[in-house]
C-alpha cells in the first residue's frame, strides 16, 4: 500500500475527515480494523494496468498517524475490486470536495495577528500625521543610510558572489526538490512570471525617468553633455541589473532548496533551519514571517501606489479626465483589485501566467514599437556601448561609496544606489517567494542563470532603449523639455510618447500595459502574502487571497489619499537593514545545507555490500547496530583479516612474486614488491573516530555518553582513503584484496601515471 506524506492535518481533518465512518463509503465493504477512512468524493480518472478508469479515492488512517501525516491511499475502482494505487500529495488534494469545510481558514495566528496590529498601527500614523511620520521616517532614513551604508553595499556585493560561485561549483546540479523532479512551468512562461513579479510596473516608471534625472544630475560627470549621458545609463544599468536581481535570487534560492529538498514550510523561516534547527517552528520562526509579512505588504502596497499615480497620469493625458481626485483613484483600485479577484479564481497555472505572458508580449511589442520608431541605428551602437561600459566598471559601481570623492550632489549615493539596494532588499520576501513557488524541479545553476541573467539583460535592453530614445529626443527634437520634466516621473513617459509617431496609440498600450503589470502584482503578492501568512499551505480557500489583495488596495489607496507615501517609503527601507542582515544569515544556512546535502547524496554503499549476497543478514544486522569495542575489532584482524592475508601471500609467493604480510600491533599489511615501482599494500588497520550524534540503540539510551567508534580500515601505499571492512567475511577480505591489486597492475601499465607510481610510498 502507497503512503502519502506531507498532507496537512487542517486541510484534511476540516474536509475529509468523518469521524463517525467505521467504514469506508465508497469501497465494497472492506475495511481496516480499527481505522477510519476519508472519502473523496469527486471521482478522479486513475491511471491502472487496465488502462484509465474512473474510481474514487479512499485513505485509511489511524489517530496517531496525524504525528506522521502518512496516510495509506486506496483506490475502489467502478467494477468494486478495491486495489492500490499511487499518487501524488497535488492529485490527491484536488479530489477534495467543495464543502463548506473547506472554507475554513488557514492562516497560522502567531504570524497574522502581530501583522495586522502592526499594520494597522502604521497605517494609523502614517495616515493621522502623515508629515510628521515623513519626517521622522526620513530622518531615519538618512541615518541608516550615513552610518550603514558601507554595510548594504558590502552585503549585495556577497550576496552575487555567493551566487556566482554556487553556480559555478558542484552545487548547481542539485535539483530543487527531489531528484526526479522537473519544471512546473515552461521556460518562457517561468521568465514571463519572473518579470512581470520582479520589475514590471518599475520598468514602466523608471525606464525613461531614472536615465533622463540621472542625464539632467548625474552623480559625477557634467549636467547635459555625453559624458553625462554615458554616465547616466551606466548607473540605471548598475541599479536593475544583476545586483537587484541577486537580491530576489538570493531569497527565491534559499525558499525554494529548503522548502522543496527540505520539504520545510515554503516561507522565510525555512532559510534559517541549517542553524536554529527546530526553533524555526517557535517565536523565532514567528517573528522572522511576521517581519517578512509586513515588509511585504507596505513594499507591494507603496508601489501599487505610484502605478496609481502613473495610471492617472497616463488617462488624463488620453482622455482628458480630472483624475487627480481621490474618488477617481479609489476607483481606480477597485477596479485593478476586481480584476486580480478574477485572475486569483483562476489560480496560479492560469491567472498569474496568463497575466504574465499577456505583460511579456505587449512588453516586447512597446519595446520593438519605440526601437523602430526612434533612432534605431544609434540605439543599437548605443546598446553596445552600454553593455561594455556596464560589465568594464561592474567590480568598481559594486564597490563605490563615493568614500574618495563625494558625487556631486549631496546625498546622491544615499537617495539613490543605496535606496534601491534597500528597496530591493524590502522587496525581496516577496519576490523571492513567488519565484521558489514557480521554480520546483530546476536545477540550482538553471536557477540562478534564468533569475540572475536573464531578467538583467532584458533590463538592459529595455533601459537602452527607452533611455537612450529619450536623451537622443532631448538633444535633438524636444530641445531640453523632456530634460526639465524629469522631475515629474509620474507623466514623463507619456510626454516622451509625444515625440514619437502615433502618441496616442503607444499611450494606450503604455496604459494597458501599466494595468497589467498592476493587476498581476496584486494577484502575485496576494498569492504570497497568502503563503507567509499561512506558513506554506499548501492549499488555501480562495477568500483568504481575495481578502489580501482587498488589503494590498486598502492600504495603497489610504496611503495615497492621505500623503503618507513617502513616509511608508522611508519606513520600509528603513527595515530593509535588519533584513540585510538575515540575508547572511540566509546565506551562510543555504551553505551549510548544500554542503549537507552533498555529503549525503554522495554517501557511497558500504564496500561490504560489493560481495554480499544476503546470506546471515541476521548477523549482518547486528554488526550495523552495535558499535564494536577495540578488542573485538582486533579479534576481527587477527580471525579473519590475517588468515585472508597470508592466503593470498602464500598464493603470490608461490607464483614467483615477493609478497609478505606486515604485523604490527594494531595493523596488518599485505606488500607485493615491484622493482622500481611502488610496492602494493592492502593493509588494515584498527581507526578510532568519535561515536556519531546519533545511533537507532544509543538513542534509546537516556545515560549514552561520548564514546569513541571503533573500526577496521583499509589503507593503501598510493595515500587513498581507507574504508570500513568489518562486515567482510574471509572470502570477501581476498575478493577485495584481489580487486585493489588489479587496479594496481592496470596503473603500472598506464603511461600517463608513471610518475606517480614511482614515487615515494605512504606507508614507508
């Protein structure tokens, strides 16, 4: 019979459970003594050896099998023949019934309730004193950004390093989960989802503003000349490229190994499982999701903000609407929150990677619009330019703090590198959860690649473009008007359609396109919102998303309607910092459980199991059990190891090789000499090592003290690690022994290892 592990007990108690059912329902009336069974009643297409068939899913279970979560899983087929079959956790989750049950909640208290309260006390001032939390917030701000700034710049440049180097190394073949597992999502479909979650409405905010304020008040060179434009794109290239993508990789990376191969909840907690163990699962774990719930909602709901702001902006300037008040705002928001309602009903597979692609495509064709329409021949020298420039300076921009030469306007590293390495630090929890969610069954280098690269050079692409089309239409058609504009970022795109053939159709699109991006980010962060509240659950009633993204568009729209923006703005990048600082400490667990899982999955079969053919398993069973004293150890060297030895010795001697066996007081040694060569040595030794943290005897053992493990180990004259023989039988000593001397002669005979086989031996 199959068991299913990892069914959550609230999902299944609330749903399925029926208590006061002895027997199974929907089987031909057999059933388990003592059980009680779950019933589903939605009748799945199973797949069997007679080919599909409609049936229904039966589980029994005991009341301590809650402990485990196993449950065995039963099939009744139609014709009544009760038989297993096997299944998955996500199949069988689907054939539960919609009943009012399933309505219930599944949010975790201790992470929700501190979470409300906190946002609601926020809410409350940043909405009551809104200049007066700005100021206080502000300077907060500034102060973090004085006294730690060196901190955040040194904390991003480890975060890309970490990931380049796993990348590189024997960790990027681990799967993220196990190892037969494969993509949800097709590669395509999996970056559309992670642009529009990671930069889409930023792109369309800051494609054009952040080049033209950075041509217009560069941070070292002259305002308006080349220079300055050069400068300009190098620095937004600097800010979306691979250091804020390194943010969102690192978070997504940590989220997705230890909730996938970890089989850990899929929230922030999980990261911190390689060094406070199971205290992941008390206040610690509590606080770190409480802190990570909250970070997540201020940072989406701000940023839904200013796309508001853009939104409004872009309509009046189409429609000649009044939609400067906050009436028209509200509705605004109602409309973009009903619209992810329905894109939530439709569930991730369907709502967010429809919306996704749908953003990717009209993406791609506002892109291709404004490369053709514009200068097109010095966007493509430029885009060149840009890149070398970006990857020639990438060591020295990670590493500047302006510490040598201040930039030239006060407060330029703060207001701008610093803040976005804090915003993205903010933004993180969030999209670096939705990016694990849509990323089981990639391998860890596929990962990193797709999330760290890809996105970056479609940034690029999309910065050059519209960048450098806007400083080009400054220099030369708009005479310095888009320049003098750039201070108001909420219109600037659409003044830059201007300059362009059909203003009104790219407006439009740029419109649609902004609606897009908005209604996928509430859907998306409602998604994830959803997760942390709830711990990972892996299934949640629909009103549970539906109510965050109703708050997502509460707390955009109070913020907006009552200034406080900014303030919030400052709040949350102000708690960016000791995010940074759990951000090593993500770092440093996502190592040590790589490492983990390295030596684990590289743990060869016992050498013993070479010749055993299952006979005296009994005895075979004993000796994994128990932990051999020194004397029985040596016992075993002189019963079985020595009289191996001097058999195979006699054996070579008397074919007319010199061959001896070495006693020492606790070793034995077989030697073949070899004129010139290094000698051949098995020998076996008694290696003394501290007991293992935990065996299946000792551990029922309450007054199990340190102890040392005793063992016979093999060791060779080339220098290679030994290996434990002390479940080998006589026989099984000289089959080895014969093995090892075989590789030896193949190696005398191999050129290219001459040199080693002739130096100095190990045991001399």
């Amino acid at each position: 019979m199959r068991l299913i592990a990892g069914l959550e007990p609230q999902l299944s108690r609330s749903d399925v459970y029926h208590p006061d059912q002895p027997y199974p329902p929907c089987s031909n009336g057999e059933a388990h003594a003592g059980g009680r069974w779950l019933c589903f009643h939605r009748p799945p297409l199973l797949t069997t050896d007679a080919g599909p068939r409609q049936g229904k899913l039966c589980g029994a279970f005991r009341r301590h099998d809650w402990q485990t979560m196993a449950l065995p899983i039963v099939c009744a087929l139609r014709s009544g023949r009760v038989t297993t079959i096997q299944t998955t956790k996500e199949e069988l989750l689907d054939t539960l019934p919609s009943t009012a049950a399933s309505r219930r909640s599944t949010l975790s208290m201790p992470v929700f309730v501190p979470a409300m309260l906190i946002i609601a006390a926020l809410l409350a001032v940043c909405t009551l004193a809104p200049r007066a939390a700005e100021a206080f917030f502000a300077a907060g701000q500034a102060w973090v950004t004085q006294h730690f700034g060196w901190f955040y710049v040194l904390s991003v440049a480890t975060f890309v390093i970490v990931l380049l180097t796993i990348a590189v190394s024997r960790y990027g073949d681990i799967r993220l989960g196990p190892d037969d597992a494969r993509p949800e999502f097709g590669f395509a479909s999996w970056l559309a989802m992670l642009f529009a979650a990671g930069m889409g409405i930023g792109l369309m905010y800051f494609g054009v503003g952040e080049p033209m304020m950075h041509y217009a008040a560069p941070p070292t060179a002259a305002a308006g000349t080349p220079a300055a434009a050069r400068e300009a794109m190098t620095t937004t290239f600097f800010h979306w490229g691979v250091h804020a993508w390194a943010i969102y990789a690192l978070v997504g990376l940590v989220l997705a190994y230890f909730g996938f191969r970890y089989k850990l909840p899929l929230t922030l907690r999980a990261g911190l499982y390689p060094i406070i163990k199971e205290r992941i699962h008390g206040p610690i774990g509590h606080a770190v999701d409480v802190f990570a719930l909250v970070g997540t909602i201020f940072g989406i709901a701000t940023t839904l903000g200013y796309g508001v702001l853009q939104l409004s902006a872009g309509l009046n300037r189409l429609t000649g609407w009044d939609t400067g008040s906050d009436a028209f705002r509200f509705g605004l928001i109602a409309v973009v929150i009903g619209l992810a309602a329905i894109s939530a009903i439709s569930g991730l597979d369907k709502g967010v990677r429809r919306l996704s692609e749908l953003n990717l495509l009209l993406a791609v064709l506002l892109l291709g619009f404004v490369l053709f329409a514009g200068p097109t021949l010095p966007l493509l020298g430029l885009l060149s330019e840009n890149i070398g420039q970006y990857v020639s300076g990438l060591v020295s921009l990670t590493f500047r703090t302006f510490s040598y030469e201040a930039a030239s306007s006060e407060g330029w590293f703060g207001g701008w590198t610093i803040l976005y390495w804090a915003w993205w630090i903010s933004w993180s929890p969030f999209v670096g959860l939705f990016i694990a969610r849509i990323s089981r069954g990639r391998t860890i280098r596929e990962f990193i690649v797709g999330v760290l690269l890809v996105p970056s050079a479609f940034n690029l692409l999309w910065m050059t473009i519209f960048g450098n089309t806007a400083i080009w239409l400054d220099q030369n058609v708009a005479g310095g008007a888009l320049a003098a504009g750039a201070g108001n970022v909420d219109a600037l795109l659409f003044q830059f359609f201007d300059y362009l053939p059909l203003a009104g159709v790219t407006s439009t699109l740029a419109v649609l396109l902004i609606g897009v991006f908005f209604v996928t980010s509430a859907d998306s962060g409602a998604f994830v919102i959803d997760t942390i509240a709830t711990q990972g659950a892996a299934r949640s009633p629909l009103w549970q998303r539906l109510f965050w993204a109703v708050v997502l568009g509460l707390t955009a729209g109070i913020l907006m309607s009552a200034g406080g923006l900014k303030a919030l703005q400052s709040m949350t990048l102000i708690a960016a910092l000791p995010f940074a600082f759990i951000m090593l400490l993500l770092c440093a667990g996502l190592w040590r459980g790589l490492l983990a899982d390295h030596l684990h999955f590289s743990r060869e079969l016992s050498p013993a199991t070479n010749f055993w053919n299952g006979q005296l398993w009994k005895a075979r069973l004993d000796q994994l059990l128990r932990q051999p004293e020194r004397g029985e150890v040596a016992h075993f060297l002189q019963t079985v190891v020595a009289p191996a030895l001097a058999e195979v010795s006699t054996e070579l001697n008397r074919r007319g090789l010199a061959s001896r066996v070495d006693t020492g007081e606790e070793h034995l040694a077989l030697v073949v000499t070899v004129e010139g060569r290094r000698d051949f040595v098995y020998g076996v030794r008694i290696a003394a090592s501290p007991a293992p943290a935990f065996n299946p005897l000792a551990a029922a053992q309450s007054d199990a003290g340190e102890e040392q493990l005793f063992a016979p180990q093999t060791f060779f004259e080339d220098g290679r690690a030994g290996y434990d023989v002390q479940y080998l039988t006589r026989q099984e000593v000289i089959a080895d022994v014969l093995r090892q001397y075989e590789r030896y002669l193949q190696l005398l005979q191999t050129d290219g290892t001459a040199l080693l086989n002739a130096a100095p031996g190990h045991t001399s």
